[in-house]
C-alpha cells in the first residue's frame, strides 16, 4: 500500500522525535443546530472505542454515523438486495473469521483449473483478481519517474528533490525511533527490577521515589511513553513498528535503484501489456494488513459474536488486490476499475492515492468507464495534513484536472474525523479541500479485522472512505433504483453540517469551518442518508 497510508500512525511520537530522543432537515433529532451537543470529556469506553464510528453525535456525543440507530429505527430485519463492493487495495485475508461469508464469488469459474470459464479475460479470479501476483515491496512513484525520467523535466526535477528529501528524512526518523526504542527498552528492564516485577502500572511507574539520577530518567522516559500509549508493551509496540515503516521507506519507497515489479513480468508502463497477474486476491503475508481492515470496515459480518460489524449487512467482498507496499501503478488501477465494473461491482473503495501519477488519463478512463456504468468509486483524500486545492498538493486519482469541472460524476472523495466533537473533530493527518474533499468520516482509530482472524486499531482517510462505501452499499441495496450520482448526491447532502471552526493538519493557527474545507460542509450521517434516500425514491426530493 502506498506509504502515506501509514505516514501518520507514528506521528504520536513526532514530539519528541523533534525533541531529540447547520444540521439539514433530516437530521435525526429535533435540535435544531448540533453545535449545542455538549462536548464528550470522558475518554470513551473500550466498547465506544471499537465502535465509534457507527455511534451517533446527538445520543452518544461522538461524532460517527448513526449506524446503530439506522439499523435500530429503519432498517431493522430488513435485508435489502445484495451489492458487490469491490475492495481496491493490497490482498484481503480471504479466510477471515469475518469476512469469509461475505465474499464475492464468481459462479461462473471454475477453481484451480487454470482456465478462463467465464471468458471474461482472467484466469480462477473466484473472489476477484491479482494485479500484483507475488509483488508486494514497491518503489514510490516520484522514486520510478527518477530512475525511468518519466515525464517532463518539471515533473521529473519535483520528484528528484522529493525523493532527495524524504529519502533522508526516512533514515534520519528511523535512526531517531532506533534511539527512543533503546531508551524504552533500558527504562523497562530497569523499572522491573526496581519494582521487582515483571509487569507494571503507570501508577507505579509514578510512585517511584529515587534519588538515583539514572532511574529518575527512566522513570521520565516511560511516563512520557505513557503519554502516548496506555502502555509500555504497546509503545514498544509502536515504535518497532515505526522502526520497519521507515526501513521501508529507505530500502524500498524511496530507492530509486529498487525494482519490484520485475517479477510481476509485464510493462507497467504500457497499458496493452496484459496477461499478467493471478486470481488469487489473498493478502501474501500478516505484513499486508491494510485490504483486510479496509474490507472489515465495509461488511465485516455483522452480530456474528467476532471481532467487528461492518457498516453494510448485506454486502459481497470482491478483492481487487492492485495496491503494494509502496504507490499503486497507473496501469493496475485503471484496469482494477474495469474488471470490477465488468464483474459486478456497483461501488469501488480506493483507499490509496499518490502525489505523482505519470498516467492519469489511464485512470481518468476507467473512471469514465465506472461512471458509464452506474458505479460509485469511494476514494479516501490522503493524510498530509494539506489542502488539496493547493496544486503543490495532487492527490490521485482525483476527479477533476486542475481544480476544474469534474471528469464524472461518480466519485466521493473522503476526509477523515478524530472521535472529538469541537475543535479537534478533522483528524490532524487527514487532507482537506473545498473542491477536492467531499465529505468528511470516521477514521482515526477505527477498530476492523487484520490477517490471521484477528483484529487491530487503524487510522487513516483509508478507513473514513469504506465508511462511506460502506453507508453508500446501504443505500444501494435498500434503494437499488438509485443511480451512482444519485446514491453521492445523498451521501453529500444528507450529513450533519457543524458550523464552528476545525483545527487544519493539526496547526491550531489554521481553522475554517467544513463548508470551508469540502464541498458539501458535511459529516457522513447514514440515518440522515436512508431517509434522504426514501425520499428520493418517493419524489419528495429531487437531486
């Protein structure tokens, strides 16, 4: 998956790594504006943690999407009619305990038998396809267009001089988080033998009394660490994760020597190069976790008893895995598109984006092609902190050339919400734009399925658009009749709208409003879209 993916899941430690070491008509109660909730100072319950997203703003105080009380008050035993939602992204953990009943399937293949059954161009695709075959480790594409001299030489001197950048920024960040790792550790041997214990409370790490100057400093450490973490095992946790992603940032995102394409066997730079790839969608290690929480997020089998509840309940997976430890290829995301629209889909999540796109008319087609078709493509706004609108900050694949009319009408572009209502609400990392960003979702800290029928925390604009998908798949199995432009027309216009001002990439100097800083002003609201979307169907509006 594209590194910005995760760019921000250490930025927790970022501190100190520079210290060295108007509600619409429709909204779901009478309160006429939901800028008099009262702000939720309690930290949220374990249980409010793992399913934030789907709470309501009015009821709970947390901003998610009133996902329970749609089930509750509109859809109850209902089911609605089954929609494929294709999943854009690394591999998913086909065999999830979560995912595995809620899979698309292709009835018109045959398994394992090494032969195109339903003449559609690719090979045992049962759940879907594999652009990648066992290609995972990639190249960012500012990394390829040096190495290859892709494009023109403006283009190609921006991407030298951010590959030059970053590139020293990863071994710097990791040799830092090297140093705050082996600071933890001294700290945490050294405080079990202080208290003679093998496990320990930031209480009892705080009622240390010492004279000794040395455990005065771990003790300082691991409060510090407590600061960011609930504790020391998951701050170590952390920082070794943090420790890989930047290792792989300097020996694969930003090595402009590293090929890993070269066993996939195609050109990816020649569109017509087909062929290539397998029909085994599966993720190839517990490392490619993002396609599996991305698809959990959307359907994880709701009130099985496991794990997580997906926002959509009546959902089939299909994993289109297109998406490396690294930037997407132009090629594998325009052809990714078309075999989803040519196989059933009716929304595509594209939880992935790119600051250079060598190709984008590639993708522009297919996202033509999708719209031709009556499909919704979700697409999450990326997690720098920036403003879209700004054109030193691209984000694709996008809608539009240039901050100018938009290419189709079928695209949803999706920012991400912290569960705090106030200030804080547009999480730090999430991208922002009056013409670039839609809508805003949940997406910090949302609570899904990873690889081995087990479950993680992730944050991103990665898990705010299959939020949304998720919310758009309701809507289109309920209201089938509804067509793509439609189902996002809903989506945009039936959230709550607050009105009072949001910090920007977590700079408290720079506020606006979300009206200010998407399209739509508005926080997804699933309720608010089902009844926007009975009316629809009903005549009452029309969009």
């Amino acid at each position: 998956m594209t590194n910005h993916f995760s760019r921000f899941l250490f930025g927790s430690f970022s501190a100190l790594l520079f210290m060295g070491c108007g509600a619409t008509a429709l909204v779901s109660t009478p309160i006429e504006n939901i800028d008099t909730t009262p702000l939720k100072i309690a930290d949220l319950t374990e249980a409010e943690k793992k399913n934030w997203g789907h709470l309501d703003l009015l009821t709970d105080t947390i901003p998610g999407m009133s996902v329970d009380k749609a089930y509750a008050e509109i859809i109850g035993k209902r089911k609605g009619q089954k929609v494929i939602v294709a999943v854009l992204d690394s591999g998913i953990d086909l065999k999830h305990e979560d995912l595995e009943n809620v899979l698309w399937t292709n009835k018109g293949e045959k398994p394992g038998n090494g032969k195109d059954d339903d003449k559609n161009g690719y090979v045992d695709d049962i759940h879907g396809y594999n652009f990648l075959g066992q290609a995972y480790n990639e190249q960012l594409e500012a990394a390829r267009i040096v190495k290859l001299k892709l494009g023109d030489p403006a283009m190609q001197a921006k991407a030298k001089a951010k590959v030059e950048a970053d590139y020293a920024k990863a071994v710097q960040n990791k040799q830092q988080y090297e140093q705050i790792l082996q600071a933890v550790k001294n700290a945490d041997v050294a405080v079990k033998k202080e208290l003679g214990k093998t496990t320990y409370t930031k209480k009892e790490v705080a009622g240390i009394k010492t004279e000794d100057q040395t455990m005065q400093q771990h003790v300082g450490v691991l409060m510090q660490m407590y600061t960011f973490e609930d504790s020391i095992p998951e701050v170590l946790k952390q920082l070794k994760s943090g420790i890989k992603h930047f290792s792989d940032q300097a020996n694969y995102n930003y090595n402009v020597d590293f090929d890993g394409r070269k066993i996939v066997g195609d050109d990816p730079y020649d569109i017509n190069s087909k062929g290539y790839g397998n029909g085994n969608p599966q993720s190839l290690s517990e490392d490619e976790s993002h396609g599996t929480h991305v698809a959990g997020i959307i359907a994880a089998e709701r009130n099985n008893g496991k794990g997580a509840n997906g926002v959509a309940n009546n959902v089939q997976i299909m994993s289109v895995r297109a998406v490396p430890n690294g930037d997407e290829y132009d090629k594998d995301i325009a052809l990714g598109i078309r075999y989803a629209v040519d196989n059933g889909a009716k929304i595509i999540n594209g939880s992935f984006g790119k600051s250079f796109s060598p190709n984008a008319q590639w993708v522009y087609d297919a996202i033509k092609y999708a719209a031709e078709n009556d499909v919704l493509f979700v697409h999450a706004a990326g997690n720098d902190g920036a403003d879209l609108d700004n054109p030193d900050n691209p984000n694709f694949p996008n809608d539009q050339v240039n901050n100018g009319p938009e290419i189709a009408d079928n695209v949803i572009t999706v920012g991400a919400l912290d569960p705090k209502y106030g200030s804080e609400l547009v999480a730090s990392y999430s991208n922002y734009g009056q013409i670039n960003v839609d809508v805003f979702a949940p997406g910090t800290d949302i609570y899904s399925t990873y690889p081995n029928n087990t479950y993680e925390y992730s944050p991103g604009t990665s898990m705010a658009a299959p939020a949304v998908a998720g919310v758009a798949a309701l809507i289109r199995s309920h209201y089938p009749k509804l067509t793509a432009p439609q189902v996002k027309r809903i989506l945009m216009a039936s959230g709550l709208s607050p009105k009072a001002k949001v910090i920007l990439g977590g700079d408290a100097s720079k506020s606006a409003p979300l009206d200010k800083i998407s399209t739509s002003g508005k926080m997804v609201n699933a309720y608010n879209a089902l009844i926007m979307a009975e009316n629809v169907k009903n005549g009452k509006i029309k969009l």
